[in-house]
C-alpha cells in the first residue's frame, strides 16, 4: 500500500492572474458612460421628436403649397424633409420604454434610411447646383428629379438592408432590451461585419457627401448670382457633415479599436459616452435644414420678413395681400431654378 500524508487543501489555493478577466470573469461596468439618465432621454428623444416633425412638417408645407414641385432643387429638398421624418420616427418607440430585440433592429433600420437617404439627397442637390458640365437641361428637369428621387430611395434601402439582416445586440445583461439610452453597439457581432457596416457608413454618409462637396466647391462658378442660388444648398451639406462627423469618427474607432490600441474597459467606456454624445449632436440635425431654408432662400426670407410688424409704418392696404405673397410666387424660377 502506497504511504502518503494527507495535506490540507487550503494550503494549495492558488490563483492565477488573467483567469477571471479572460474567462468568466466580472464584465466591464460601462455605467459611467451613461451621459443621460432614463428619463432624460426620454425627453430628449421627445423634444427632438416635436421640434423635428414640425419643422419639416413646416417645410414640406411651404415647398408643396408655395414652392411647387416644377423643380429639381425643390424635388430634392421635398425628399430630404421625408428623410428626416424618417430618422424621427423611431425616437417616440425610444421615448416609451426600451423594446425587444426584434423590434429594435427595424427601428434602427428605419433611423438608417432616413440618414442614408438623406444623405444621398443632399448629394444629389449638391450636383444639381454645382451645374455639372456634361449634364444636359434634360436631366434638370421635374421627371428626371422623380426619377433620381425613386433611385436614391432604393439606393438608400439597399444599402440598409445588410443592418437589418446582421443586426444583433451586445451580448449582456440587456441584450433582450435597446433604448436610446443602452449602450452603444454596432450592428453585428462578428469583427469582419462590424468593419464592413462601418466603413459603408462612413462612406455614403461622410466621405461621399464630402468629396462631392468639394468638388463642386473647386468648380467654376457662373458669376455673383449663380453663387447666391449655391449657398442654400452648400449650407445644408456643410451642415450635414459637420453635425453627423463626430459620431462617424466614434464608430470607426469603435469598429477598429483594435488597430488603434483602444483596449480595455477604459477605452469601451469612453468609446461608449463619446457615441452617445455624438448621436446625440447627429440625431438634432433633423429639424436643422428648415431654419437655414427659411433664413437662406431668398423670397422665403423676403415673404417671412414681410409678415414681421414694423414699427413707424401705416397697416397694409386691403389690396396688400396679394402683393405680400408675390414675392414668394414670382421669383419662383429665379430663386429655385439651378
């Protein structure tokens, strides 16, 4: 019989470095990331909802009603309205409470092609008013805008559609639930898709608007007026970039932390609040292009500025009404055909 001596197992407790961090261990606490509580974004995803509905409910009324639909540029800026209406939509389901799984990727897929749409329109207004050489007066007509409009939304679902089909939430202890409060993520799990989703949103929502952009920028200009009729449309893409360029930058560092040694539960917390912030910035430009239509359109400026009361003036005459909404009318072809 083998003779041993029975040793107590306390004295052998050892503990290896590394094994709970890697394995099974405590996961990261992301709560610091937290930039708004629940019931702030709550109210934010509110406010932004009303503001952003009756701002473009707004312009879609003046472009429908006073502007007409002759137009390309105005085609254009009807589509980019919708397209707003569209990235608004989910923000009330957000408001509420936070929903299942299924239901937050049509959501976000829904946020998606309002901003993928919008984004493709405001290439198209940027090419319409760089007056492209090469592009005959047959394309700037109202049927070929239509027709670039239906394209431009099924380029917008298409591209979408890899969200909603590989989307699926962090892997935590709310993964069954999304708000607009939850933790940043991307749409899919897998390294090689986060990439790919990422660098495709890079591209149709910033590199692509800014490389038109500054192409029609260093093209030719026509002379005084022609810059004039541009700033409107120049003013809507500048704007557009500049608002939605910090969370496009946060989700490429996201995606490819990697490469960037943004390791560790530091770094996934600081990558977290600088997305929320950034969402944050991109989602208030939906109500941002009606205030620049109205204060750079020249006769919609004119027609506003008319209706303010100004002091050390006769009231109008019976007859003024008419002559009050002219300006708006009457300087239709020139303030609107690029």
């Amino acid at each position: 019989m083998a003779n041993h001596t029975a040793v107590p197992e306390d004295e052998y407790d050892v503990l290896i470095d590394g094994d709970l961090s890697s394995g099974e261990g405590d996961p990261c606490d992301r709560s610091g990331a937290a930039v708004l509580s629940a019931q702030q974004a709550a109210q934010l995803c509110s406010a932004l909802f009303m503001v952003g509905l009756l701002a473009n409910g707004w312009l879609l009324f003046i472009l429908i009603k006073y502007k007409g639909l002759r137009h390309v540029e105005n085609i254009y800026f009807l589509n980019v309205a919708l397209s707003n209406l569209c990235f608004l939509l989910p923000l009330p389901f957000w408001a509420a409470a936070a929903w299942p799984r299924s239901v937050c990727g049509v959501l976000l897929a829904l946020q998606s092609f309002g901003l993928h749409g919008e984004a493709l329109f405001t290439v198209l207004l940027t090419v319409h008013a760089s007056r492209v050489r090469g592009l005959s007066s047959a394309l700037r007509t109202a049927t070929w805008g239509v027709i670039m409009a239906l394209l431009a939304w099924l380029t917008a679902f298409l591209v979408t559609l890899p969200e909603l089909v590989f989307y699926k939430p962090p892997r935590d202890e709310q993964s069954s639930l999304c708000s607009i409060s939850s933790p940043h993520f991307l749409p899919a799990e897998e390294t090689s898709w986060k990439r790919v989703l990422t660098l495709k949103m890079n591209a149709v929502v910033l590199v692509f608007p800014l490389l038109v952009l500054l192409g029609g920028c260093l093209g030719k200009r026509s002379g005084e007026e022609q810059r004039e009729r541009s700033g409107l449309v120049r003013a809507v893409a500048v704007v557009f970039l500049l608002m939605w360029l910090p969370y496009n930058i946060v989700l490429f560092l996201s995606a490819f932390k990697e490469c960037f040694s943004l390791r560790g539960c530091q770094s996934d917390s600081r990558l977290d609040a600088g997305a929320r912030v950034a969402k944050v910035i991109g989602t208030a430009h939906c109500w941002v292009n009606p205030p620049l239509y109205a204060l750079l359109d020249p006769p919609l400026r004119s027609r506003l500025c008319g209706l303010l009361p100004r002091r050390g003036h006769s009231p109008p005459r019976p007859g003024g009404g008419e002559s009050a909404r002219g300006p708006l009318r009457g300087s239709q072809d020139r303030s609107t055909r690029l």
